[in-house]
C-alpha cells in the first residue's frame, strides 16, 4: 500500500473499470473497422479503425474516452452503410 501512495503522490493513478472497460470494448471495435476498410479498401474506414484502436492512449478522462469513442463509432456506422 505504501508504494501506491508513492505513485499517487508522482501523479500515477489507476484507470478506473469503466476506463478499461471502454479501452478494450473501442480497441476490438477498431480493429474489427480497420480489417473491414482494409478487405473493402475504403481508407476513411480503416484510419477510423486505427484511431479507435490508438486514441484511448493518449485519452487520460473515462467521460472523454467514452465521448470520443461514441463519435468515432457513429462515423464507422456511417462509412460502413
């Protein structure tokens, strides 16, 4: 426990399971994006799915990785139909 504290203090926390949760759920759909714009050679849907599988690294608030990764599934829904 004394170690955590010591992160905590150096500003190194935990993501919480709704933050995990999201990053795997936007990675697989991402990767399932980018292999279907690869197979169908439509580039905004596979850069989609790439920025679907890389954005939650760079994302560091759950409510911004679950915004951004809604708008970012709409715009899959829409290029795939």
């Amino acid at each position: 426990m004394e170690e955590l504290k010591k992160l905590e203090a150096l500003g190194l926390v935990l993501p919480s399971p709704a933050y995990i949760a999201g990053a795997i759920l936007f990675g697989i759909l991402g990767y399932v994006a980018f292999r279907r714009g690869r197979k169908a050679a439509s580039p905004a849907l596979t850069w989609t799915g790439v920025a679907l599988m890389v954005y939650p690294y760079a994302v560091a608030q759950t409510w911004l990785l679950w915004a951004v990764g809604a708008v970012l599934c709409g715009w899959v829904y829409v290029k795939w139909n």
